[in-house]
C-alpha cells in the first residue's frame, strides 16, 4: 500500500466563516465524496484543519502501488466546480498504523 496526504485549500483566508450557499452545497458534496472514498478502504482519515492562519482540510489516502492519487484529488467535487479551492498531493514514506506497533 502507498500512503499520501491531500491538502484542500479553501477559496478565502475568511472561509468557512463567510460561506455561501452554493459553497456549502458542494462541501456537502466534497465531504460525501471522501466518506465513498472511506468506505471503499482508499481513505484512512479526513476532515478540516483549524490552522489559525486558515482553514484547511486534510485527508490521508491509501492506494495501491499502481493507482494515481492525483485521479481521486481531481475529482473532489470542490475540485471539479472550480470554486477557487485548491489542492496538493504529497506522498507519505513511512506511515504508522495501529495495526502495525509493537
């Protein structure tokens, strides 16, 4: 299994605060998105981040060696709606799980 970390930058230092309708309909839809993505064992955690600077979300992936990360990122429906949020995709080298301490 290969491990990344997906960053979701919001479209505004002031968002969530200052969200519109439309904003929170397809937040609905992006957090629908990675619980489908959960339920199907590609994703290990996910959720906001209350970085003082700005808000975030986060989300750990677990892939096979062979699938693209990057596939799953694009098709956020935050992503897809092109509402001024953006992401990143980083790999993870070495990941601790419960399952795996001493």
């Amino acid at each position: 299994m290969n491990y990344f970390l997906y960053r979701l930058d919001t479209p505004r230092p002031t968002f969530p605060a200052d969200m519109t309708p439309a904003e929170g309909k397809l937040m609905q839809e992006h957090a629908a998105y990675w619980r489908g993505l959960m339920d199907k064992g590609m994703v290990v955690a996910f959720g906001p981040v209350a970085d003082p600077k700005r808000f975030y979300g986060i989300a750990i992936i677990r892939l096979q060696d062979a699938s693209d990360p990057g596939d799953l990122c694009a098709n956020d429906p935050v992503i897809r709606a092109d509402a001024g949020f953006n992401f990143e995709v980083h790999p993870m080298p070495s990941v601790v799980l419960p399952e795996h301490r001493a």
